[in-house]
C-alpha cells in the first residue's frame, strides 16, 4: 500500500508539474549545441519624430554585429513592439528554423504619407558587413502596400535578387501556422516576389488583411540594407524581424598534454581585428558561445611567457556546420635559440597575421605569423647567419628595414629580441555623402586609379567611406545616387594623391520635397478625414486626406510655390484662409500648410469630431501591432517608446488567450484533483497484499 501511495504522488506531482509549464507558457526551444540556435534580434530605443526615425539593431549571436538604422516614416503607432501580440511561430518557414519570435521585438513602420507616392525609406547601416548563411530576415503584414528590398555588399555592389535569398511567402496568423497570433490570415493571402524589380507585394485587391508575410536568407556579405515602404491603399504598417543561427566555437589548450588554465584565446576577424577574447578554464577548454553560422572564424592563442604555440597559432574555424570541429592548441617550453620580434607601425598600430619567415644558413626556411600583438617567435632556430624577412602587407611600405641579419652562436642560449619590422600606411582618401544635412548611409563609391585600377566600397551609418594604402597618383571617385535621393551636386570628382592622405572628397544630395500639414480642430485636437488638393507648380492637381493624427503629406514634388485647398467637412468651417500658397525652393525642405477648424454655427449630419478617423480609415486599416497610443504625446512628434505593449487590431487576441489559458489551467487543475482523489479512495478500499 505505501508503495501504490507513492507511487500515486509522484504521479500527481508529475501531471501537476506538466501542467504548470503548459500554462505557465515554459517551452524549452533551445537545443544543445550539438546544433544551430536560433536567436531573435534585439532593438535599441526608438528616437525621433514624424519623417526623422532612428533605432539600432543588433543580432543575439557572436560576433558583435549591429546596425543603425534610420526612416523618413511617418508617425502613428510605429516603433519597436514587444512581439506579445503578433509574432512568428514555430509553424511558420523562419520560425521552423530559427525558433519562435514569441514575445521578441520588431519594428513596425508605415509610408512617409499614405499615399502611393510618399514612400518611407528605412535604411540599415550595418557597423562590419553580415556574412552569409546564418541569418534571415522577414517582413510582415505585406497586404496593401509593397516593400521594395535593396541591399549592397561591402565593396559597393548591390545584390541581385538570387543573392538577396527570397526563401518565400507565408503567413503568420494561428489558422494557418500553428502556434501563431490569434488573427484571421489565411494561407493563401501571401504576398509575391517579383525578382526583376525585387519588390515584395501583398494580395491583388489591395485588400487590408492579417499575417501576410515574406522572408529572406542573403547569400552573399550585406554592408547595408534599405527597404523602400509604399502604400497602395489605406493606411498601411509593415513589420520587420531579424533572426540569426548560433554555433559554440570552442577547444582546449594543452601544454606538454596536459591542460593550461589562464591562457588568452581571441576571436580575429579579416581584418585582423580581434573581436572577441577569453581565457581557458581550470581544464585548458575555452568557449565563445553562439557564433552565427555560416562563416570561417580566425582564433588565435596568445602563448604565455616561456611558451611557444607547438604548431599553429591560429586557426580557422568552420561553422559551415554545427557542431564545428575544435580549435585546438598545444603549447610547449621555449627550446633556444628563439629568435622574436614585432611588426607594427609608424602610427602605433600592431600588425597581426602577417607572416613571417627565417631563412637559415643551409637554405632552409620556417615561417610564422604574427598575434594580434603583433609578436612573432622561433625557436630551436641552429648556430649560423640567418635571415628574417616577412610578407609586407598590401598598402603598407617599410619604414627602415626590409629584413633582418642575424647569428646565432654554437652553443648560444640567450635569445635573440627586438627583430622588429616598421611600416608604414600609404596615404588614404576618405569623404562623406550627404543629404540636407544629415549623413546618407548605403552610397556605392568607386576609386578609379592609375592604369585603370578600380576599387569600390559604401558609406557607412555616418555617411563616411575611406581608401586606404593608395599609391601616389591621379585618381576618379564616382559615387551612385541612392534611391529615394537626387544629386544636388558633381557624382563625380578627380584628384591627386601624393605623400599625404587626402580628404574632404565629399559628394551631396537632396531628397524629394513635399507639401506637409497639419489640420486641427477646436483646442487644437487633430481632425482625421478631411479633404485638401495639393497643386504643385506647373502640375496636376493632387488629393490627400489627413490621418488620425490630423496630418496630410503630398510627396515627390519639385522646387516650387505650391498652391493648397482644403474642404471643410460637414459641420466645420475654415478658420482664416481655405487656401495658402507655400514654397518649397530649397532642395532639402518641405512647404508646409497648416490649417485650423472651428465648428460651424449650424451643425451639419455627420460631423466628424476631433481625432475621429471618420472616413480616413477607408481601404486599410492595416495597423500591425500599432499601440493606440504613444506614450509621451501625440504620435508624430513624440518619440515612440521601446518594446510598447501591443495587442492584435480587432482580435483582442491577448484577452482571448489569457482566458482561454486560464480555463485550460483550471480545467487541468480539476482533472488533476479528480485524479488524485480517485487514488486515494482506490488504496483506502483495496485490501492490504
């Protein structure tokens, strides 16, 4: 009997503990790292205003990548959401791989206006390019807008639609991915890719729909990432999620075969940076948790005093697969003669990974490479005249020096040091692109040199781009023009390099002008759905209505005097003027029109109160995961808060499972009484055996 009772115990425990991590929501998604993790991209704060956005984002794998990132969108529920009320499950193609975004931020954005002629331009400037194959990104709720997607590669090129990886449409709503947010998608309602113009397209009525999304997993390095956002009805949001696969590179360091604690290992990227460090344990292991699949990683061990790596110092690491193969090192005592030295700079800098190699009296040679310290050693090197030489780094020339004579006694046992090499860096161009004052990221620049030579490369999230090493000469710097700007200046220019850098090559832009405005109504509340016509200089008169902010944007329009007409709605009339002319002469600034309502004296049917979107709602009501509200003021002057809480639009989805969890709760909750007293009535009545 007391082993039924037990027994009976554990098994209540059990199915009590069962049911707690159900309801409680625990899943445990992260697999041993016998194979790829999947991670979810984190965001920083969402700062700016209406038509002047910036955030960040950083991937949750190693090693340390980030991107700026700005937008000309407009205001009204945008920013980064918490991923509690819309999010991309297991079920859906990305979440399968790369786990679900289940309470994981995002970003959502809307068009510069909504209207199809104002796009918003979202740029991401990424701090060091993303290789290939171990993240993926999405964008959501594609229904009655588009998104065109460029990206260009760290030498300037822009990626074709096979390299950008369209892996597919999807959608994310539960009734057709399981495990997804409670919103009435269906399966069909995907958007299309049209690869020639790399445009992501929602459903062919430009309906307002739920979860229409599309994902994308780039084959090639991505220096920086634009998506052009274009309402084609309604009042379109879109959303966009950044994933990543992490991979352990990890080994053990040995000295004579048995493990050495303390020792310094580095993670060193191409450019002979080291970008990540540790020491080994107790037991010589050491670990850099998470490295994001896909490329090979340098690692390097920085031997103690005394010691000498027994074989390489550094190694590659492939994460093409998961697990990786270990990057081991063994260590051993220094065995005289060494011969050590540095290979650095005139400004200071360290050089590591250049190789370098003794030629011995009999013709024998050994090479080397440097740390990251820029420290090199050999050892056991024999009695004779010798010789050290190394490979100069492309872009550098010597500095004294060029090799490096020395003896080594019969006998001798007292090292020979300070065989150092001196560099130093040819000269450098560098410039800025930028737009009405503020720097344009993602900019191709191409460096013509003598005889013909070309190098590329892009500006980075400050606008800036640099050539480094160049040769004296007559050189041509050409740089492309960004969609979404025009070039308010030469896209061209020619200068000379010496013996000295150059700099101040910089290049200038201006974005398309627009006639902007704001409608209020009595005590200055916003007034959505009223009608305005926007006739630019020399052109066709153009309609726009204002949003629940009150706002109206008319976009793409040349330098001019523009003339503005609004129509009062019912039960309003003009306070002042029902028409304003306004200019936009400069390249960089829009015209603005403000106008002012008050109510009229005879009330007419219908009148739309302040704030109520009346009839600027019609088509798509597309809100994403738009809060009602933005914390702090209205949401187009008001900086937008970081991970907001967000419910589904018109689901009340959050409500909805909330009861639905707490009625599975309690229902378990009672089966698992039920059970238990079933148990004990069972053993009181049974007989003892």
């Amino acid at each position: 009997m007391y082993a039924r009772q037990v027994s009976t115990r554990v098994l209540v425990l059990l199915l009590a503990v069962m049911l707690a991590l159900v309801s409680g929501g625990l899943v445990l998604e992260r697999p041993a790292q016998a194979q790829a993790s999947g991670a979810w991209g984190s965001w920083g704060a969402f700062e700016g205003s209406s038509g002047d956005y910036h955030t960040g984002m950083s991937f949750a794998t190693g090693p340390a990548l980030s991107a700026e990132v700005e937008s000309n969108s407009r205001g009204g529920g945008v920013g980064v959401m918490s991923g509690q009320s819309n999010w991309l499950s297991a079920g859906t193609p990305i979440g399968a791989k790369y786990g679900t975004s289940k309470d994981q931020p995002y970003l959502n954005l809307r068009p510069q206006a909504d209207r199809p002629d104002s796009p918003s331009y979202t740029d991401y400037a990424f701090d060091e390019p993303v290789p290939p194959g171990g993240w993926a990104f999405a964008l959501g709720d594609i229904d009655a807008d588009q998104v065109k997607v460029i990206a260009k590669g760290p030498d300037g090129s822009t990626l074709t639609a096979a390299e950008l990886g369209f892996q597919g449409g999807f959608n994310y709503c539960s009734d057709t991915s399981p495990g997804g947010p409670a919103c009435p998608g269906e399966d069909t309602d995907q958007p299309t890719w049209d690869a020639a113009t790399q445009t992501l397209t929602g459903n062919d009525t430009a309906a307002d729909t739920d979860g229409a999304s599309g994902w994308f997993e780039p084959t090639a390095p991505v220096a920086s990432l634009t998506f052009v956002f274009t309402r084609r009805a309604g009042f379109p949001v879109y959303q966009a999620w950044f994933a990543s696969l992490g991979c352990d590179i990890a080994g053990t360091v040995t000295d004579s075969g048995q493990p050495s604690a303390g020792v310094a290992v580095n993670v060193v990227d191409a450019d002979g940076h080291v970008v990540d460090s540790t020491e080994t344990g107790d037991d010589g292991t050491y670990s850099f948790p998470d490295y994001m699949v896909g490329p090979e990683y340098t690692v390097e061990v920085i031997a103690p005093a005394g010691k000498i790596a027994d074989g390489a110092n550094r190694q590659q690491v492939d994460l093409s697969a998961c697990p990786a193969a270990p990057a081991d090192f063994q260590l051993r005592d220094i065995v005289p003669t060494s011969v050590s030295g540095t290979v650095s700079t005139t400004e200071g800098e360290h050089l590591g990974g250049v190789t370098v190699t003794v030629t011995l009296e009999d013709g024998t040679t050994r090479t080397t490479v440097t740390d990251s310290n820029g420290d090199y050693l050999f050892d056991e090197v024999p009695a004779g005249d010798h010789t050290v030489t190394i490979d100069k780094p492309e872009r550098y020339d010597y500095d004294g020096a060029d090799r490096r004579d020395i003896t080594v006694s019969p006998g001798q046992t007292t090292p020979i040091t300070d065989q150092d090499f001196m560099l130093t860096a040819l000269p450098k161009l560098t410039g800025a692109a930028a737009a009405c004052g503020e720097p344009v990221s993602g900019v191709t620049v191409t460096l013509t040199g003598p005889g013909g030579s070309t190098r590329s490369t892009v500006t980075d999230a400050e606008g800036a781009y640099a050539f480094a090493g160049l040769a004296a000469g007559d050189y041509t710097v050409e740089v492309d023009v960004p969609e979404g700007h025009t070039a308010a200046g030469p896209t061209t220019r020619d200068t000379r390099v010496a013996g000295t850098d150059v700099d101040g090559i910089d290049f200038t832009y201006a974005r398309p002008a627009a006639v902007v405005g704001t409608v209020s109504g009595p005590g200055g509340a916003p007034v959505a759905g009223v009608e305005l016509t926007v006739t630019p200089e020399g052109g066709a008169p153009q309609q726009a209505t204002t949003g629940d902010d009150g706002t109206y944007s008319v976009g793409d329009l040349p330098s001019g005097t523009h003339t503005v007409t609004i129509t009062a709605p019912a039960g309003y009339e003009v306070d002042g003027d029902d028409e304003q002319s306004v200019a936009n002469t400069g390249a960089c600034g829009d015209a603005v029109a403000d106008f002012a309502l008050v109510e009229s004296a005879v009330p007419g049917p219908g009148k739309p109160g302040p704030g109520d979107p009346g009839s600027g709602d019609a088509g798509d009501g597309d809100t994403g995961d738009v809060p009602s509200e933005v914390p702090g003021g209205s949401p187009d002057d008001a900086p937008a808060a970081a991970a907001q809480d967000d419910d589904l639009p018109r689901t009340g989805a959050t409500l909805y499972i909330g009861i639905v969890a707490a009625a599975v709760f309690l229902l378990g909750a009672g089966a698992v009484m039920v059970a238990a007293a079933r148990a004990r009535n069972r053993e009181e009545t049974e007989p003892l055996r």
